[in-house]
C-alpha cells in the first residue's frame, strides 16, 4: 500500500472508532448536514465512496446493510481488500481537478470528507470532535481547492460570519457553512 493508501485508511479508523462506541445512539439524530440524520451521513460517505470505486472497477460486492457501525466495517473492510491491491491504488485516470490516482482522491478527497463527516456524525450523536493542526491544515488545502465549487449543489452550504479571531476549528467550520 501506498503513503495515501494508509492516510484514508487512518481516517476510517477514526470514523470506525466512534462508530463503533455509538452502540445506543439516536441514528435519527439530526445532523449538521441540512436534512440528513446520522445514519444519512454514514449512507452518504459509503454510497459516494462506493461509487467513485465501483468506476474505477473495484469490486466491493453488494453493498452492505445494517446498523450504521455493522454497513462502515463491512464497508472498510471490502475498501480494504480493494486498496491493498498497489497496481489498483496507483492507477491513473482523469478527475475532476486533472490527472489523479486512486491513492490521491482516496487520502485528499475521501480523507477530508471523512474528517468533515466525522464531525458531523459526532455533532449529530452530542459529541465533540477537535481537529489537530495536521487535520485542520488538510481541511484548508481541500477547501482552497475546492474554489467556488465548494459552494455548488450538495457540498457546503455558505458559509457563516464568524469572528477573524474565533479558534481555526470555529473557522473552517463556518467556512464550510456549519456552525461550531
């Protein structure tokens, strides 16, 4: 596997540990995600993941069912079996932003939207979340890359005013149209 490879991998761990400590919370929970419970963020990093591996041949098998934790292992583990394949993660293709890797999208894309995600889930089953520098410094070069798309149908809503000396956290929260 690939330094990337284990950068997602690192950051679904991290979703599998609260997962997996969330045995009798409020799934319907509403979530900072406008209209959309925890369970809806859990369906929703599976399903995206899922399909932008499913383009690029993976073979995850059906997709899984269950409890929010019981469809994220399955999950991981089919992501698992599909990344430790080096000549899949390092195979190029065209993306959105140019020419990409599996490796690439899954540890920049996939691994900011697992950390944004993580928060919303948390938020959604009365936790708290803190990002560290490395996080947060990840965050804003996915953001910064995102330019005007960020704002674009279904990714962030706009974003809040918060104070210019509110905690980095607060801001790139607000910067992604979610309140801290």
């Amino acid at each position: 596997m690939t330094e990337l490879t284990d950068s997602y991998l690192a950051d679904a761990d991290r979703l599998s540990a609260l997962l997996s400590s969330a045995d009798d919370e409020d799934w319907s929970a509403p979530s900072p995600c406008e209209g959309w419970s925890a369970a809806d963020v859990v369906d929703h990093v599976v399903d995206t993941q899922r399909s932008f591996l499913a383009e690029r041949d993976a073979d995850l098998g059906p997709r899984p069912s269950g409890t929010p934790e019981e469809v994220w292992a399955a999950h991981t583990d089919a992501v698992r079996r599909a990344v430790a394949d080096d000549a899949f993660v390092t195979r190029e293709y065209d993306g959105y932003f140019g020419r990409t890797t599996v490796a690439d999208t899954l540890a920049r894309f996939y691994g900011f939207d697992l950390l944004v995600h993580h928060w919303d889930i948390a938020r959604a089953l009365g936790r708290d979340v803190q990002w560290d520098d490395a996080e947060m410094d990840r965050i804003e070069t996915a953001l910064d890359g995102f330019g005007e798309q960020l704002y674009g149908e279904g990714i962030c809503q706009p974003a809040l005013d918060v104070p210019a000396d509110a905690p980095r956290q607060v801001r790139l929260l607000a910067r992604m149209g979610r309140a801290a």
